[in-house]
C-alpha cells in the first residue's frame, strides 16, 4: 500500500511515453503475497523486498529480474489538533511511547520493524496492552482520525497525505527503520517483455524523482532527513 500513489502516477507516466495502458491493483503485502501464491494472474509485481525475495526463491518470479526500486522512511504520527511530540533522541521515542494510550501499526514489513523496536527499547510488557494493528490495506493514519489510536507509526508514503494527521518525523538514530519496495516480474507473466519495460521505467531517474515526490527515495540514496 505504501507504493499505491506512486505506482498509479508512474503507471500514467508509462501510458504517455510508452503508449500501452498499466493497471496496479493495489493491497496490503500480506495478501499480494498470499494472492500470488495462490496463482493470481499478473505480469509484475512490487512488494516489500523481503517478501518479494522469498517469493523469487519459490519460484514464482522470473530469474533475475527481481530488483530493489526505493526505500520509504517510517514516521511518527499524531492525530491533527494534538501536540506534536519531539523526536530528537531515543528517550524522546522512549517518553512517547510510554504515554500513548494507544499506538497504531501496519500488518508489512514497518509494523514487524516497530514490534522488533519496541521488544529492544524493553518496552513490550509496558505497551502490550495499547497496540493497535491496522487490518490488511487498511491506512494506520485512518485510526489516528477515527480516534482508535493517539500515535501511530508507518511509512510517510501513506503518512502524508492523510486529513486528519500530522507527521511528527521519523525515528531517530539508531530506532530510524526504513523499508525497501523492489518489482520483480512474475514466472506467469503473459507479457514479460512489457513488463520488463515498465519495470526499467520504474528504475529510472524518472521513477526516482516521481518517489522522491511521494516521501520515498531511489533504492541506494541516503535519507534526507
């Protein structure tokens, strides 16, 4: 879900330059991966990379086409209207999660990197009872405007946009935790040609500046913030 705008921006990109038509059909990592599994028809596939690695070592992509495409910083967040917390340092994570009623996560990859987070900061016990995870394609910024969570942590892709919340930043110094979305084409691919196309398209300057756009940046760049 985290790449859902900018794949729709690129896939009009591609209409335009290339001249043939791209349609994403976008849902949470867990249930492409399932879908995939499953037998869904599709020619490519964008997906967090550690999902995407191990559907490529079962065998449902084609060899060597799978590669890392951008990387998305996971942020803070805030419902609008509440104070804005500091996130200068660890004890600042530290004093935040310990006074959220609370705190909101996602089912991918930036939810797993939260709950390893907090196991590491000693805080599991403490906060057990105030986690909140987000159902599959499901926005964690939608329970911060609904009032079901009072802090909320997922990729400022999905963060940004979102009425009703304020980014307060990402994690600072060792906590930061990003997450990186790669393409792969699938092993059914129908059009493997085109796909392979679109998928270069992705990975060119192009597709860098469109993400960069979007609160993400090209896979290898180093964050800005």
């Amino acid at each position: 879900m985290a790449t859902r705008p900018l794949l729709a921006e690129l896939s009009q990109q591609v209409r335009l330059v290339h001249g043939f038509p791209v349609l994403f059909e976008a849902a949470g990592g867990v249930d492409i991966a399932r879908r995939v599994r499953e037998g869904a028809e599709a020619d490519l596939l964008v997906l967090a990379d550690g999902a995407l690695t191990a559907l490529e070592e079962e065998g449902y992509l084609l060899a060597g086409t799978a590669r890392p495409l951008w990387t998305s910083q996971v942020v803070a967040a805030v419902p609008a209207g509440s104070p804005v917390p500091v996130l200068d340092s660890d004890c600042d994570l530290r004093a935040v999660l310990r006074s959220a009623k609370k705190i909101a996560y996602s089912t991918g990859p930036s939810g797993t990197a939260l709950l390893d987070l907090i196991g590491r900061l000693g805080l599991a016990d403490a906060l057990a009872g105030r986690l909140v995870q987000a159902p599959p394609g499901v926005p964690v910024g939608s329970l911060l405007s609904s009032g079901q969570a009072d802090l909320a942590f997922q990729q400022h892709s999905e963060l940004m946009d979102l009425p009703g919340v304020v980014i307060a930043g990402p994690l600072p110094g060792d906590t930061a935790i990003s997450s990186t979305f790669g393409g792969g084409v699938l092993a059914s691919a129908s059009q493997p040609g085109l796909a392979l196309e679109v998928l270069d398209f992705f990975g060119s300057d192009t597709g860098s500046e469109a993400a960069r756009a979007r609160g993400m940046r090209a896979s290898g760049e180093r964050d800005s913030a």
